[in-house]
C-alpha cells in the first residue's frame, strides 16, 4: 500500500478518538452552508497543501478551481522571504506571507511589506546569529537551516530529533533572551515578540483586503506555527487538517473542524467542500 495512503488510514482511525475528546467536529459532519459565505482561504502550506513536501496536481487543480470561483487563496507560511517571493509569483494566489507574519507579497511581483519594523536589518540579524549560538552552547545538535541566508525578520534551525520537552526549553530560552519562538513540522524559529501569523494576516486584512469580514474568511493549518489562525476571537471559522491532531495537546487554540484526509488531500478535501457549498443555491 502507498505510504501516503498509510498516512490518511493511520488519521482516519486516530481522528473519531481524538475529536470526541477535543469536541472539534469533522469537515464532512458540518453542513455545506457553513461554507457558502467564504471568500478568502488564508493557509499554511508545509503539512497543509503539500504532500510530503511536494504540490500535487490535486493541489495545483483545487487552487485554480478556487480562483475560478472567485474565492482567492493567500498562503500564509514560515518560509522564507526569498522563497515565499517565488512562490508568490508563479501560483495562482492572492498574495503571501512569510516568515510567520514577518513579511506580506502582495500578488502581481509587487515590492514586498514588511510587517515587523525593523529599524536596522545589519544588527538584527547579528541579534539573531548570537542568540542561535547561545541556544547552540545547549543544544550542539541543532542545525541552522539552509535558507537563513534567504530571510529577513527570523532565524530558523532544524525541528528534525527534537523532543518536545528541549522544544519547551528552547522556547524559554528565547523567551529569557527577548525573542519570541515557535516551531511548525519543518523548522524551529526564533523571532520578534509578537510577531505571528495571526497578527500578519490581520495587519493585511487591514490594509490590503478591508472588504473581507470574519465570517468569510477561512484559516487553515497543521502545526504549531499555526496556531494563532485558530483563535477564534479573530478568525471564527479555522480548518486543521488530520495531521493537526499529533499537536493538539500542545496548543491552546484548536481549529474548528478537522478534516478526514491529511496534509495536501486534508486542504484539497476542504476545497471540495467550500466548492460544493459555494454553488449551492441560496
């Protein structure tokens, strides 16, 4: 059997028993009108539109049949400035942002906002490169990742071999050190305090997208990176997909339903249903 239909099978068993505890509904138990008001799609992408780290057809399909629906996708990411420009580029989205809220591309190869002001990039990024060696005097197996060369506002190291006790730790350390930290399935990040992808996306909404209200806008993710699109105070309608469930315990705010498919076929199945939903009549 394909490994990735192992994944969805290993989910689908874990999701019942998971969801009764958490009371986080599946997709497939809400009614199609939930969805007939949505309008943007704001979305993670690592572990949430990929699979195994790659874009499928399926994905390629779904975002242009969104786009032809008239409903626009912005993905909202911890990758990198310099490869969140892109990607920005090439897809069929309404814009995106990187580096956890650092930074917003607007569609159309437009001259990126940066989000988080920083007033001198030079001793920034020095800040950041002591900061890692500090963590480093504690943890010696932590690797920078090949694309700090390429960001801006963060500092990212390899997530890979971490338990979740020196993640605890890790985010302490940071935290005494006056930066703020989080980590998603790929990267760790040290970053500015306060600066997040709920706080980017609302900055955006602000300035660039002011016609969206809340109930139209759906936020999707996976880790804990994720975690402040699903806070309901700003963003009422969340979407985790199945993969979400390995990190619930760790997160204070959980999205509003699950998915049954995992990663890239998790988003493409909510895209199916915001579809559906879509064209049925009023």
């Amino acid at each position: 059997m394909p490994s990735c239909c192992m994944i969805n099978i290993f989910y689908i068993l874990l999701k019942p028993r998971m969801s009764r505890h958490q009371s986080i509904p599946a997709l497939s138990e809400v009614s199609s009108t939930s969805f007939s008001n949505i309008r943007l799609i704001a979305t993670d992408m690592d572990g949430t539109i990929t699979r195994r780290g790659k874009f499928t057809p399926a994905l390629l399909q779904a975002l242009e049949d969104l786009a032809a629906a008239g409903i626009k996708v912005m993905i909202v990411t911890g990758r990198s400035a310099g490869w969140v420009s892109g990607l920005s580029a090439i897809m069929p989205v309404a814009g995106a942002m990187a580096e956890n809220g650092g930074l917003y591309f607007p569609p159309g190869n437009q001259k990126p906002v940066v989000l988080t002001p920083i007033p001198d990039l030079a001793k920034h990024r020095q800040h950041l490169a002591m900061t890692f060696e500090n963590l480093q005097t504690k943890f010696p197996q932590i690797q920078e990742s090949a694309d700090n060369r390429f960001r801006i506002t963060d500092w990212t190291f390899d997530v890979a071999a971490l338990r979740q006790d020196e993640l605890q730790t890790l985010d302490s350390l940071c935290q005494q050190m006056g930066w703020g930290f989080t980590y998603s399935n790929v990267q760790c990040h040290i970053k500015p305090q306060g600066q997040d992808k709920a706080v980017g996306l609302l900055q955006v909404l602000r300035e660039y997208l002011p016609l969206y209200l809340p109930e139209q806008i759906v936020t999707v993710g996976d880790s804990p990176n994720d975690e402040s699109l699903f806070d309901r105070r700003y963003f009422p309608i969340s979407v985790g997909v199945a993969n979400v469930l390995e990190y619930l315990n760790q997160l204070k705010y959980h999205p509003t339903y699950i998915t049954t498919a995992a990663e890239g076929e998790g988003f493409c199945e909510l895209s199916s249903y915001i579809l559906k939903s879509f064209y049925i009549p009023n």
